[in-house]
C-alpha cells in the first residue's frame, strides 16, 4: 500500500512539473520537457555525483581500491552476523547480473550512446516511470523503500550506480572472489562471479544447514546479500555437537541445498580447485557430507588451498562409535597434497588421518571437535599432526583429541612438549581423559585459554591446572593473559587456587549461569566474600576487602549472567581495590536498567553489549532445565541472574 501511494506522489509530481514547464516555455517538445524534469528531479539524487565532484575525476586505480575496502568492510559485516536478517529477505536478481551485461555494449540501461559515463546506470524503466529513473525493487513486496529492506552486497551496489563506476568493479576481480551459492539452481550467478574474478584465488563457503528456529522458513533468494565469489555456510544451527545417530534428515527441516544440488554447486567449483584458497561447508546431515567428502577425495590436489573448514552440526548423546557405520568412511582429501595449507577445521568431520599427514604439515590453526572415539586419530598420528607443524600457534579440541594416550612401553613416559601454541581450547572431554592429556602434554607459551566443561565435578582437573606444568616449575595458568570459562564446576578451594594463579591475567570472560562459575566473578570483586550478596563500600576511602585483589592486572571483563546493579558494584570494587577495569562487555539478555547502564559507560573507557554464541544459548536452556528439575524457583529470580548470593560446599 505504501507503494502505491509513493508511486501516485511521485506520478502526480512529475505531471505537475511537466504541466509548468510545457506552459512556460510552449514551443519546448515533450521530450526536451520530461528530460528537465528528469534532470530536476535527480539533482539531489545520491547516485548521481554533482557537478565539479572529485570523485569523477578519480582514477580507476584509486575506484578500484575504496570499492576494495568496502567490500572486505562489508563481508566481515556479514559474517558477524550483522545483517542476518536481511539475509532471509528475497532482493532483486541484479546480484546475477541477468540484466546486466559485463560488456559496455550489452548494458540493458536504456542509455544512449552519448550518453555521460557518471549518469546513473538503470534497468529498463516501467513506462510510467522519468527515463533515467533507478526502480529499486520489485513494488508488490512493499520492502524497498524502507530503511529494514535488504541489501545488496557492497560490489554490486556500486557496479549499478553508473557506467563508470560498473565498468571499474566489473575490471576489478578481486571485488568477486567470495562465492556464496545462496541462489537456486543452476546458479548462475555463482558462475557470472567466477567469470568475473578472472583466475583469482577463491573464497568458497557453503550453508547446507538449516535454520536454527523452525518457525522460519527456508529462504533461498534469487540473490543472496553476500554475492560474491565465495561459497558461505555459517551454520546456523545448535551447536552442541554433531549427531552421529543417523545420516536421514528430519522430519520438519529440509536444508537450503538437496544433495543434487550439492553435487550441482561442486560439478562447477571442483574443476577450479586449484584457484581454491578457502573452503568452507557446513551441513546438520551427514549424507550433504559424505557427497563433498567423495568428490573431495577425487581431487589430486589443491595447490592454493589454505583454509579448509568442514562442519557437522547435530546433536549427538553418544560418541564412542560413529553412526551411520555406512558413511564411516575415512577419506584422503585432495590425494593428501595441500601445500599451502595453514588452517584446518574438522567440526564432527573425520579424515584418513595417517593419509592426510602431509595436508597437517606447517599449520597455524587446528581445530578438532566432536569425534566419535572411534574415528579419532591415534595418539602417534596426533603427535605427528602437531610436531610436523613448526609453527602452529592455535589449537582447540572440543570432545575430540587422539583416541588413545598410550604409547608403546618404551615411551609410556614421555612428555610432550609444545612451545609453539599460545592459544588453547580445550571443551566437552570428560574428566579422566583430560587429565591423562595435561600430564603428557605440555603448552609452556599458552597466553590465551579457554574451557568449558560440564556434567561432571571437574575439581581434580582445576587442581592438575593450578600445579606445575610437566617438566616446568609453573603452572599453565601462570602466564595467561586471556581466560574465558564458559563451564567448570569445581569446589571453592580449587577456584581459589585458579585465581591466585592468574597474576598476568588481563582479561577474563565469565559466564556465571552456573554457581561455581559465579564464584569466580564474585571473588574477584570481593577475595574474602564467601557467599553473601557483596555490597558498594559506604565511601570510596574504606577498602571493601583487607585480602588482595586477585588478577591485579585485570582491565577487562566480557560476562554472562550478571547484571547491571552487581556489575555496578564489582567496578566499584576493583576501582576502590587500586585495580580499575578499563573494559566490560556484558551478555544482551542480562538486566541492564539505562541507569546502570549509563552509570558504567561513565567509570570504564570502553563497554558493549553482545549477542552470546547459539552454544552459549543452549547450555542457558539446559541449565534452566535441570534447575526446574531440581525445584530451582524461577519466579523468584526468573531471569536467573548471578546476584551474588549462593551457597556452595567448600
């Protein structure tokens, strides 16, 4: 309807001014008449550049690199997850291009020949529209002339802005390297970015998975917001690990992509897998996995390829043995040769781990997540993986790891040491498996950690972290500067131990659902507190504790499950303590009044607020659930916030 009325504005302005031209000047002919009004009435047009701008003097070097930027801008944008609504919205074809032609001589725009190379670059216009004006969408969906409406990737909006501008991006290939097959089939836009990107290296990231609320609807749009040479697949789904249970898909989720269509989308990528630079898929069934998998396996090699991520989504409830047997198959990817490779993703993904040795050589990134017990790479093969990678600064296992930690008698007491790492993640495993890890393993340079863990009473492990590494007279914690603690419950004296282990520790991120947690947090603002709600001390020259502040050197803090009065306090606590916190993020459902909210933006330099992980989310729901079991009263406190009161067994 809003349409409708815009369209009767506009038709009764361009008659109106019409009507006053041909009446002031009658020997004028209609055409001359309707081309002013076009000329007025664009004046003031943001796509088109006014008279003397500098930017139409701009070489195409210097066009070349600002569309550059705002397409790397853009795309980070978009992976964050900031535009993911317009992602669900359908946009015009023009990502395709199928009115569009690459040529100058195939432009559909309704432009003459003579025609100036900075005016805007138009579709055919509908007949009651001014020649020259820019039709932004369809007018039924009532969506474009409003500020939610969606948007098109940043390379295509300046390639239909005019002449010039196009003719600059469609010369420019790196602006079309990042392929995302979020179009139907037969893809062709897909197939105009990669003509395009004129043998550039690509960036490919599939999206097989589902979307993780069921009451939306898959959407495939004709053009996806992220149109450009990659193929993306951020899962959408939970994330608490993939479900092995069986390969058939449910009931009521279909994914975006059938597996024809996979097979569709890698019939036009394999034969350019040596321009691969990234590959990325992610699928909640299996069977999408097993097709990749397959042809990836027939690939002799994939001499550019640096960044390989493959994750499966689903949960799973057990993970001894991987099901279905049927598509246990271990594979050898691109024939083991990847030369370049630096990073390696396996989410509930295994490999033929001895065949792919070569593939684990000199990289950086290593990350291995929810293996059943039984595709998991031996502990020789493992050690291998890591010392055969010189240089490798991240790993993180999350309910994975090698299958066994037992070497042949002759070795059964060898430590293994791992200077290179400085960023570890370790999640999920259960407790006798870590800890025989942590014995054989050591990490001497870990700046950066983080655990989650639940289920079990992970004291004796907290304990194993606060003792000296093997080998070493410190402990893993010692030197940390970045800690998060998504999950550990322990006994309050081996929190203790943790903290007064973190004397390097500059950032610390909490999330204090659980009460165990919660009582890092607490100690933190308060050592000697031990379980009643902490107060802000009536004057800033009385101290609110005699005890030393753990982690004298904390300045940031990123929270789940506190809220704003208790955040008040715990910075006025630290500030008060001669250890002022610089930084404090804080979860986006956790109470923040305006008041308290102001209030901290005014005693720290920088705060946000964060949309918690869809993991982080669930493990909420879970702990929710068993507190209901347990008669947790959440009338009282229904938001379940950590507000300082607990009572936990020492």
């Amino acid at each position: 309807m809003a349409d409708l009325d815009n369209k009767a504005r506009f038709q009764a302005e361009v008659s109106s001014r019409l009507a006053q031209i041909l009446a002031s000047n009658p020997s004028i002919s209609p055409e001359e008449a309707m081309k002013q009004v076009t000329r007025d009435m664009l004046c003031n047009n943001p796509f088109v550049p006014p008279k003397g701008c500098p930017i139409n003097d701009l070489p195409n070097e210097i066009l070349a690199y600002i569309f550059t930027v705002g397409t790397e801008m853009d795309e980070e944008e978009r992976r964050e997850g900031r535009n993911d609504d317009d992602e669900l919205e359908s946009i015009p074809d023009d990502d395709g291009d199928s009115d569009w032609e690459d040529t100058d001589s195939g432009l559909s725009t309704g432009m003459t020949p003579d025609s100036d190379d900075h005016s805007p670059l138009t579709p055919d216009a509908p007949k009651e529209f001014v020649p020259g004006f820019i039709d932004l969408g369809d007018e039924s969906d009532g969506k474009n002339d409003s500020e939610d409406g969606p948007e098109l990737p940043f390379q295509v909006l300046v390639s239909h802005v005019c002449r010039h501008w196009r003719q600059c991006a469609l010369e420019c290939p790196s602006l079309w390297t990042h392929l995302t097959f979020s179009e139907p089939s037969p893809f062709e836009r897909s197939r105009v970015y990669i003509k395009r990107s004129k043998g550039l290296p690509l960036q490919i990231e599939i999206d097989c998975t589902v979307p993780s609320d069921p009451s939306l609807p898959v959407v495939v749009p004709d053009s996806a917001p992220d149109g450009a040479i990659a193929v993306s697949v951020q899962a959408d789904s939970d994330m608490a690990g993939p479900d092995s249970d069986s390969g058939s898909s449910h009931d009521h989720d279909e994914p975006p992509h059938s597996k024809e269509d996979l097979n569709a989308i890698l019939d036009i990528i394999i034969p350019l897998v040596n321009r691969w630079s990234l590959f990325e898929l992610s699928v909640n069934q299996f069977d999408h996995m097993y097709v990749a998998l397959e042809r990836l396996a027939q690939c002799p090699s994939a001499p550019e390829l640096e960044t390989l991520m493959l994750s499966h989504y689903e949960d799973c409830e057990e993970f001894s043995e991987f099901v279905p047997k049927d598509l246990a198959k271990a594979f050898v990817l691109f024939g083991g040769n990847a030369p370049k490779l630096k990073s390696i993703t396996l989410w509930g993904v295994h490999v033929d781990w001895d065949g792919c040795a070569s593939m684990f050589k000199d990289l950086h990134d290593l990350e291995l997540a929810y293996h059943a017990e039984d595709v998991r790479p031996l502990l020789p093969t493992f050690l291998n993986m890591l010392r055969s990678s010189p240089e490798l600064h991240n790993l993180s296992l999350c309910m994975s790891g090698p299958a066994t930690l037992t070497m042949p008698s002759e070795e059964s007491g060898e430590i293994y040491e791992f200077p290179t790492i400085n960023e570890l993640v370790l999640c999920y495993q259960p407790v006798s498996y870590i800890m025989s890890f942590m014995k054989k393993f050591c990490f001497p340079n870990v700046s950066s950690m983080v655990l989650d863990y639940d289920g079990e009473d992970y004291t004796e492990f907290a304990e194993l972290l606060t003792a000296p590494m093997p080998g070493k007279s410190t402990s893993i914690l010692a030197a940390l500067h970045h800690l998060k603690i998504a999950g550990l419950p322990c006994h309050k004296a081996s929190v203790l131990g943790i903290l007064a282990q973190l004397t390097n520790l500059q950032s610390f991120n909490i999330n204090c659902r659980g009460e165990e947690e919660a009582l890092f947090f607490e100690l933190l603002g308060w050592p000697e507190q031990q379980g009643s709600k902490p107060e802000i001390p009536a004057s800033s020259s009385s101290s609110s504790s005699s005890k030393a502040l753990y982690c004298p050197v904390l300045d940031t803090v990123v929270t789940q499950g506190i809220d704003g009065i208790y955040m008040r306090k715990f910075i006025q606590a630290r500030k008060e303590a001669g250890s002022p916190l610089k930084k404090v993020s804080m979860a986006e459902d956790d109470e923040l009044e305006a008041e308290d909210e102001d209030w901290i933006k005014a005693n720290v330099e920088d705060f946000d607020i964060f949309e918690p992980s869809d993991d982080e989310d669930e493990d909420e729901d879970i702990e929710m659930d068993e507190d209901e079991i347990t008669d947790y009263d959440v009338d009282e406190d229904e938001d379940a916030h950590w507000t300082g009161e607990m009572d936990i067994d020492e």
